[in-house]
C-alpha cells in the first residue's frame, strides 16, 4: 500500500462490493423483478378464490382477502377487499 496504488486498490474494491447485499439488489434492480405489480400503483386481475386472513398480533380479526391471477404476468397475488360486505360483490372468475 504506497504511492501509485490506487488502481490496485479500485480493482480490489469493485471486486468486493458485490458481497453487500444493497449495491447487489441495487445494481441488479431486483426490487423491481421481485414486484409483481411490476412498479405499477394497481393492476387487473380474475378472481381464483376468497379467502380470509388472521390478523396479526395483538388483533384478532379474520381480514377478508382474495386470490387474484394477475393479467400482467401471470403471477398469483392475495389482495385484500376493502369496505364493509365488499366480498358478497366478488365473485370466482370476475375481473
């Protein structure tokens, strides 16, 4: 480690900054490819099935939630219904 030492030392880090989880997902963009909406606010989808989800601690509510097949990409993804009876409207296979 001297004088002129500089590119060896560049070198060596560019070669170790793959080990940070941050500059890997960062440089690589993998936010954006594990999104299933795909960087979007809201997508489209159909309607596999309803189900209900436990809240967590320290509530006990059953959330009133849906399977949605998205029509972007295919992928399968739980969304939640908002409002009161919301679900008596969805049906199976609605969009």
């Amino acid at each position: 480690m001297g004088l002129r030492n500089a590119a060896k030392l560049m070198k060596r880090r560019k070669k170790f900054r793959w080990s940070d989880k941050s500059f890997k997902a960062r440089v690589l963009d993998l936010y954006a490819k594990s999104d299933p909406l795909g960087g979007a606010n809201q997508a489209k989808g159909i309607v596999l099935q309803k189900v209900q989800k436990e809240a967590r601690q320290p509530n006990s509510a059953m959330r009133k939630c849906c399977k949605v097949q998205l029509t972007k990409n295919g992928r399968t993804v739980t969304a939640f219904i908002p409002g009161n009876l919301a679900q008596k409207f969805l049906d199976e296979h609605d969009e």
